[in-house]
C-alpha cells in the first residue's frame, strides 16, 4: 500500500513540474530560461514514467483476464480445464 501512495505523490509531482515547466518554456525567450524550462519538463517526465508503465500494465492484465487468457503470458485458456496455464505453468489469473 506504501509503494502505491509513493508512486501517486510522486506522479503527481511529475504532472506538476510537466505543466510548469510547459508555461516556463511559452514565457522564455530564450538561453538558460528555455534550458532550465526543458529540464524541467524532463523530470516531471521522469517522475510520471513509472506510474503510467504501471497502470499500463494493469490495464493489460484486466484485458487479458476479461479475455480468458493468462495474464503472464497471454495463452488462451478457453477449454482448458486445469488451474494452471499449459503455456507457462503459473496459475493464469494471480
């Protein structure tokens, strides 16, 4: 539950320091305001990456569980009867 809080507030940092340094570079007319703008920019982008790679990867699980596949490997299980995937031997839905 930690790790979650830390990924949202850190997300949220990053969207805030994007939009911030968006309006810096719009106001900059140029030399070290344009480059600290940018730098700006690159750290809320750095911020954000890993709370948008993970919902990204939640969201392709949810898809895959609504599509009977395994979420590891994205087999089909559609007739299989046993609790394992054949494809990769984990349990298909954990």
């Amino acid at each position: 539950m930690r790790r979650h809080c830390i990924r949202s507030v850190a997300a949220f940092f990053g969207a805030i320091l994007i939009m911030n340094g968006a309006f810096r570079l719009a106001a900059a007319t140029g030399g070290r305001r344009a480059a600290l703008a940018g730098l700006t920019i690159l750290i809320g982008a750095a911020l954000l990456f890993p709370t948008v790679r993970l919902g990204m990867r939640q969201a392709r699980r949810i898809h895959r569980y609504r599509n009977d596949r395994c979420i590891h490997c994205a087999y089909s299980l559609r007739g299989v009867s046993g609790v394992r995937c054949p494809e990769c031997g984990r349990d298909p839905f954990l």
